[in-house]
C-alpha cells in the first residue's frame, strides 16, 4: 500500500464508495422489512433496536430467503414471511451452540455458516453448494448475508450464475474501511453491480457512543474521503428492473423516513461522498 501512494490509496477509495451510489428504480418502491419502531421500543430490555431490519424493494413475488447470520433477531426473517409471502426461509448460523430454535413453521435451521470453500471441520459451505444441494437455482430467492466479514471471500467464490439467481441481495459488509483489502473489496463490488442495482445504504451505528463524534467512530478517513467501517447495503436484480433506461441517482439523505439506528444511539448521517446531497438540495 505504501507503494502506492497517495494517489493511489485515494484512487482505491474513489472506487470503492462509486460502487456503492444508490440509484431509484422507477415502479421499484422501498419498504422496510423487520425490525420496525413499533416492535422494538425504546423501554425494552432487547439489545436490538432497528438492528436485524432492512430498507429494499419489496421482495413480494420470492419464495424462498437464504438467511446468513441469524443470531437471536429474526424479525426480518418473519415478515419475509408473514406480510411478504415468502413460504421458507433458510437459516444458516454455526455460532449459536444449539440456543435456537426457530420460531416459525416456514423457518428450517441449518447448524452451518457461509465460505468461499467447503470446511466440515468449521461447518462452513459456499452459497453455490446451498443452493444446488437445496435444488433451487431457477425459484426466485432472497440472499440476507450478516456474518461478520465472511461476506467477502464468500461472494467472490460464488459463481455469477448463482449470484443472477437472487432477485435481492441485503448485506452487510464488514471492514469496508480496511486499506490492505480495499482493492479486493472493489472487485467484488464492482462484480456485484454486474448483476444488481444498489437501492439503498445504511451505516450501522452498533457501537456507537452517543456523547462522542458519530463521524470519527463508524468513517476512517483516506486522503479526505470518509470511508464508512461498516454498511447495509440493498441490491435489486437487474433481471427485475423494468425500464433501465430510467434508473436514476438516488438524490435523497441518509438515512431515509425508512431507517431507524440499529441500536439506542443516534442513527448515523451518510452526508458524504458518493451520498451526500448537493448544498442546493439540502436548504
């Protein structure tokens, strides 16, 4: 990396966040799926708050949700089901030591985590073995991948005829901000958009201390341009998209009337580059 230099560091990061400007999908409305204010509130004893919900396009018409990560908030996972008509949805967590039991019929657990490779030992297996042992390559599916940086070497490894099989993708991506993967980090981003259109991002603010600079916590900054850590990002297929001549620059804030912080701290303002809104639109 030193050999890069400073304009090479700055180019890495210039390419990285380009891959990652949301764009309007014209008859493509967002919904928020799990996690909503009304579930959680703000007196609870959960550690959860809006962490486990997700703003995209509305996933009605899939069957079937690949869910990685599932730990103990499955709120997502629900309304997939019950207010958007999926009839499973397929959870893979090797982390839980036998904690969970699923909580609804159209739920199937699987004692197994995501890889770019095939590892009995650490029960771990690729997305494109799940998907071919499973038999459901051509039904439409949902991907929700949260398993805490594993998301990079796992999607890489996964074929793009896969990949072209989900109709949405909900991620989270981990270490964004890493200057020794940032390069790999692009490639993998920039393959993704070969399939998908980007629809909307969130910075999780898990952590976050609220007396201190939210900037300063969840953005590393390269050469002046703030790289956020840790980003939800939203994906429609393009396969879906009805008229690509009309997808457009999202020109709108982040967070939106749709996102809610993850836990009880300030939500996180994404009023950087590629995101932030023009001086003009913002008065």
């Amino acid at each position: 990396l030193v050999a890069l230099g400073p304009c090479g560091l700055l180019s890495l990061a210039s390419r990285l966040l380009r891959q990652l400007v949301v764009y309007d999908v014209p008859g493509m409305p967002l919904v928020r799926v799990g996690a909503a204010p009304r579930r959680v509130e703000r007196g609870s004893a959960t550690r959860y708050f809006g962490d486990g919900g997700y703003v995209m396009v509305s996933p009605r018409g899939c069957e079937v949700c690949y869910s990685y990560g599932v730990s103990q908030e499955v709120s997502f996972d629900a309304e997939l089901v019950t207010q958007h008509g999926l009839r499973l949805v397929r959870q893979f967590d090797m982390t839980l030591g036998g904690a969970y039991t699923p909580p609804l019929p159209q739920f199937t657990f699987y004692d197994e985590g995501l890889g770019a490779s095939r590892d009995a030992a650490a029960r771990l297996d690729t997305l494109e073995s799940h998907v071919r042992r499973f038999g459901e390559l051509d039904v439409r599916k949902v991907l929700q991948c949260d398993v805490e940086g594993a998301e990079w070497e796992a999607l890489w490894a996964c074929p793009g005829a896969v990949l072209d099989s989900f109709d949405h993708l909900v991620i989270e991506f981990h270490g964004l901000d890493e200057l020794a993967s940032m390069g790999f980090h692009a490639a993998l981003l920039e393959k993704l958009n070969v399939h998908f259109v980007v629809v909307h991002v969130h910075v999780n603010n898990h952590g976050l201390d609220v007396d201190a600079d939210a900037a300063a916590q969840k953005f590393t900054e390269v050469l002046g341009t703030l790289v956020p850590r840790t980003l939800e990002v939203s994906y429609l297929s393009r396969r879906l998209v009805p008229d690509a001549a009309r997808v457009a620059r999202a020109a709108k804030a982040f967070p939106t009337p749709l996102d809610y912080p993850n836990v009880h701290a300030p939500d996180v303002m994404l009023n950087v580059w590629p995101w932030a809104l023009p001086a003009a639109a913002q008065t």
